[in-house]
C-alpha cells in the first residue's frame, strides 16, 4: 500500500507541472522520464559505494550527471539546455541498456521555465532507486492513476481492482505464459506476476521461488502496444516494479502479421474500444471479416489461446448483442470456444475515463461447461460518480467466489450453452433467456398475449405531415409519431423506442400514424383496459434497454414484457384512483400559478454587482480538486 507521504510527493509533483504541461499523459511522462534519470544516476552511485565504476554517465555523458543538474554554478537557462540536451540525447547513450533507450526515445521537455524546472528536479531528488523497493512501483502507479482522459486510439486506464479482480479469477501460474496485446501502462502484466510471485508463496512457503525462477516467469510475461507514448510508460512501469527487461512491444497485432503464430496460455486485455473513421484494416489471416477494434481483438484473442488457454477480455456492449454479422458469428465462436462466463461492469466504472458500458467476457478452454454464468456487478466498491470514491459496497468477492468456487448467488445466473446456441443470433444477454419476473398478487401475462406490437411507420418522414401539425414528441430523433389519419382503428400506446426517452410512454385516444423509432400497441383484448396498462407501463422501467450512449428497444424484448392481470374491475379501479390523484396535483399547480408572486421591479434602484461584492476568478486547478470538493 503506498504511504500518504509518497501520494503527496506525487501529487506536487503535478501540481507543478500543471501551468505548464497542462495534458496528464504528458505529466506523467515527464514525471516517468525524470525518475528514471534520477535512479540511473543512483545506480551509478551505489555501484561506486561498492567499489566498482559508473555505468551510465560515463564519456560524453558524465557531464549530465544527476549531481552536475544540481551545482549550485548551473544558472537557470544553463540548467534548462543542460537537462533539455540529456532527455534528448539520452537515447543515443551507448552505455544504457535497450530498455532505458527505449524509454527515452523521442523524449523532450516541452517547457523551457528555469524555477518551475528547478522546483520540478527538486522534487524528484526525494525519491531514490532500491531494486527490492516496491514503493516506486506502487508510486508509479499513482502517478498513472491521474491518466484522466481518453487516448487517441480509444485507450484508458483499467481501475487496478478491475484488472486484480480477473486476474485472481483466471490465476495464471509460474509456469504459464501470459500476453496482453494492448498493454497500455502493463497494468494488467503487473497484477499477473504479482498474483503468481503471492499464490506460489502460499503455496510453497518451504520452498520459495529463487531468483532464477523470477526471472523466468518475467520472460514469460508479454505485453504488444500500437501507442509508442504508451509503450515507454509501460516499460517504466514493470522496470520500476522489478523487471530488469520486460518484453513489451510497439506492435500492431490488428494489422501486422510479425508475432502472428505466437501462441499463449492466459490473455487479458482491456482492448481499445475506438475504431478509427473507415475502420480498421486488418491482414487476411483473421478468420473473421470485420474493421471493428473490438470484434477483431476479441477474434485475435480467442485465436492466440493455446489449447487449454485462459483469457480475460473487457469489451463494450456492442459485442454482447449488436446484430451485425461479425458480432453474430464471434458471440457463436465464443460459446463453442471456451466462453464461461459474462460479467457485466455499471457504467461508471471507468469514470472519470469514459461512461461507456462494459462488460467482461471470461474464457477457460480446460472447463467442459455445459452452462455459461452471468453475472452483474451493481457496485465494484466505488461510487459511479466522476470522483469514483471508495464505499463499502463491493459485489467483485461474491462474484469471484461463483466463478472460483462454484458458489451460489443472487448475482449470478447459470444459463444453459445450448439455449444460447439454438439463439438465432447467440446473444449474450441474460434478458435473452429469462422471463422477467414481476412481483404482484396477481397472475402476470406478456404484452404480446393482451395486443398487437408492432414497429412505428418507417416509411414515412416529415413531409407526410405538412397538413396536419399534431405531433407527439416520442423519440430523441425528433417529432416523431405525428398525429394524422387513422392506421391503427382503436386507443394506441406508443413507446419510445431509442435516444434520451427511451422506454417513455405514451397513451393517445385519437386516430394516429406513428413513424420510425416507435413502437406501437394496438388492438387490445377484452382482458385488459388500456389506461390501466399505460400506467403500468410508466409506473416502473418495463422495457429492457440496450446499447450504451444510443439506447434502444427491441420489438423482440417489449413483446415479452410482462405485467400483472387483475380483474377488469380492479384495473378500473386502480385508474380511477390514479386520476383522482392527478386531479389534485393539476388543481394544486393552478392554484399556484394563481399565486405567484408578483414584484414590481420598475421602481427599485439598481447597483453593479461589483459595488457590492468581491469577484474573483476561479483559480484551483483539476489537480488540486479533492475529492467530494
């Protein structure tokens, strides 16, 4: 656990660079570029301490040395080109190993101010490099903690207990070799060697992994990333948490066929969700044709598992149920492969990152399952909120439990594979297979047993309704639904079918023509009085919603909705109720509209604001915002 103490060391540091290197990535490589210089610098004066010379700042590099930043004789612009020329040249030291080069490559320093310089290296001069230090990693990741917005190619930072909580369900062993194909900061390769180095400990606590044995199972651990920004923080990031030479790679596995037939035992991955404008180009050798990101890592992944493979994969709804083609045929290749179960993340998740709704696909190639478990986290022990602050509700225990242990919760739902097979498209929704469940006293029936469902007119636009200007606005696509002449020949309730009103009721007792983005009950049973059903319906949230920014209703889903069926005379008592209800609420809003208050403003005298009061503008930057501030 990192100490308060280094949290605030980290934290002044970007509070000093925030004026001037305003970006977080940016932040963080600057911080990431500075602590490595410093600890090859500690390196080479432990190595003198020992009896033995400098490695690194020999030759025409000793005059960059850590010590010569700092003589008191270095004036301010002496000391911005002297360490601007080290950061840029760093790369070309043929006294660094390969690891330090690549960090270094195409590092600059993108602000020239001497004293915020100054401070800056002064404050990096209080960390110092142990080997044995987990503190420095542990600092590192704080530092990566503050990665706030999303990358150019649709990265974010995994919340460390997301990428713990998949770890510990799918517990990679010594042995084993792991990948992470968009490795980003490494976090997940990290967690992996940290899981193994703690269960292995557990488990043979009279004969500890030796030093060789460390070291075999970091060559074993590997990590491709397109990003080389993200790259280099990403070797930082295992070297200050002890790898000597992490095998993390620039590579594109979308479209480069280099590492093609390198295959793998455990695969996790957070891939990026973002697909470029024209998609993707991948090479021929994917067995399934798409140029979705998404669709293509997941295909990439199963593919690259070996026989008895183990994988971990974060992706976007979409791949729980879009319709396309490439996603029907990758949900039929995940159930036939090894898919054992369905995790599905709230959507705040990855706040303050992105609000995307997420999922966890779970995939264990040694389980002959005959059923497929999903699950649903409601809480992963943080607010949803953009401050994301801890609280003490956590469902990830229980869920681990289920998948490790076979135990029994509410938050889990076993679902047979051959249902989901028999799917015409394999949909990995659990709605798909259950009947909703409806607490009442009285017998419950689907919406599609008491009236017709039938889609909203999609051939008709605006221009169909020049002549008749009445129009419900049902959908966020615009006035949809106008009003016009009758197509449907009795009481209609029209639903929102996608956008912002999603799932909003409509009742109407007047002929009408709904167009696109609507769906339409008409025709209704003797069994069922249509007031009655309009306030069931917009009493609680009936309809299951899909998509993530853009939701939407499927015909499919509204027709199997179920509400209760209480005599026709309870129903109509339960509307007169409701209406009587209504009735007040309107009769109290005129009664306040009658009564408000009316204050003459024409004969009071006026003051600038500025006569009366201090204004000021606001000054406190994102990074000194606390939390709940």
């Amino acid at each position: 656990m990192l100490d308060q103490e280094t949290k605030q060391r980290i934290d002044n540091l970007r509070d000093t660079l925030v004026g001037k290197v305003p970006d977080p990535k940016s932040q963080v490589e600057q911080i990431m570029i500075s602590m490595i210089y410093k600890f090859m610098n500690d390196m080479d004066n432990e190595s003198t301490k020992l009896g033995g010379k400098r490695s690194f700042f020999v030759d025409d590099f000793e005059k960059y040395s850590w010590e010569n930043l700092f003589d008191a004789k270095v004036s301010g612009a002496e000391l911005v080109e002297l360490y601007s020329t080290a950061v840029e040249s760093m790369e070309e030291n043929p006294n660094i190993p390969t690891l330090f080069r690549d960090i270094f490559k195409n590092a600059y320093i993108p602000y020239k101010d001497p004293e915020t310089l100054r401070l800056f290296l002064s404050q990096i001069n209080e960390f110092e490099y142990s080997y044995d230090s987990e503190q420095l990693g542990d600092a590192f990741e704080h530092i990566l903690n503050t990665l706030s917005s999303q990358g150019d190619a649709g990265q974010f930072r995994t919340p460390r207990h997301i990428i713990d909580f998949i770890v510990e369900i799918l517990d990679p062993k010594k042995n084993e070799t792991i990948l992470d194909p968009a490795s980003g900061t490494s976090g997940f390769l990290i967690s992996a060697y940290k899981h193994i180095i703690k269960t292995d400990s557990e488990e043979n606590k009279d004969n500890p992994l030796s030093e060789a044995e460390r070291k075999t199972i970091m060559k074993n651990i590997n990590g491709y990333d397109i990003s080389p920004d993200m790259v280099r923080i990403g070797l930082a990031n295992m070297y200050l948490h002890g790898f000597d030479d992490p095998n993390v790679f620039e590579y594109d596995a979308l479209s480069s066929e280099d590492r093609w037939n390198e295959y793998y035992d455990v695969i996790l991955a957070n891939p990026p969700f973002m697909t470029p404008k024209g998609g993707i180009r991948p090479h021929n050798k994917f067995g399934l044709k798409s140029n979705r990101a998404e669709v293509l890592f997941v295909d990439y992944i199963l593919t690259h598992l070996k026989p008895k493979g183990r994988a971990g994969i974060i992706v976007p709804e979409g791949i729980i149920f879009q319709s396309g083609k490439a996603y029907v045929e990758l949900r039929k290749k995940l159930v036939e492969n090894g898919l054992i179960g369905v995790v599905s993340l709230p959507a705040g998740v990855f706040n303050p990152y992105s609000g995307v709704k997420t999922s966890i696909l779970l995939i264990d190639k040694t389980k002959q399952v005959n059923e497929i478990v999903f699950a649903g986290v409601n809480s992963d022990g943080y607010s949803l909120g953009a401050n994301r602050s801890k609280n003490d509700n956590n469902d990830l225990p229980l869920i681990k439990d289920v998948f490790k242990n076979n135990s029994e919760s509410e938050l889990a739902i076993h679902i047979e594979k051959e249902k989901i097979l028999e799917n015409e498209n394999f949909l990995l929704t659990v709605n798909s297979y259950i009947e909703q469940k409806v607490q009442t006293d009285y017998n419950t029936t689907s919406l599609s047993d008491i009236c017709s469902v039938d889609w909203g007119n999609t051939t008709l636009t605006k221009k169909s309704f020049v002549d008749n200007g009445k129009y419900i606005a049902v959908s966020a696509a615009g006035p949809d639904g106008r009003i016009d002449t009758a197509e449907y020949k009795s009481p209609n309730i029209v639903v929102s079918a996608i956008g912002a009103k999603c799932g909003k009721v409509f009742y109407l007792d007047e002929p009408f023509t709904a167009i696109k983005n609507t769906i339409v009950l008409h025709d209704f049973q003797s069994s069922i009085n249509e007031k009655f059903l309009f306030h069931v319906l917009n009493s609680e949230n009936k309809f299951t919603r899909r998509g993530g920014a853009q939701p939407f209703i499927s015909k499919g889903d509204a027709e199997k909705v179920k509400i209760p069926l209480p005599p026709l005379e309870k129903q109509q008592e339960i509307v007169d109720e409701i209406e009587q209800y209504q009735k007040v609420i309107d009769g109290a809003r005129q009664v306040f509209s009658f009564n408000e208050p009316d204050i003459d403003l024409s004969s009071m005298s006026y003051v600038n604001l500025g006569d009366i009061a201090n204004i000021t503008t606001g000054k406190l930057n994102a990074n000194q915002m606390v939390e709940g501030g």
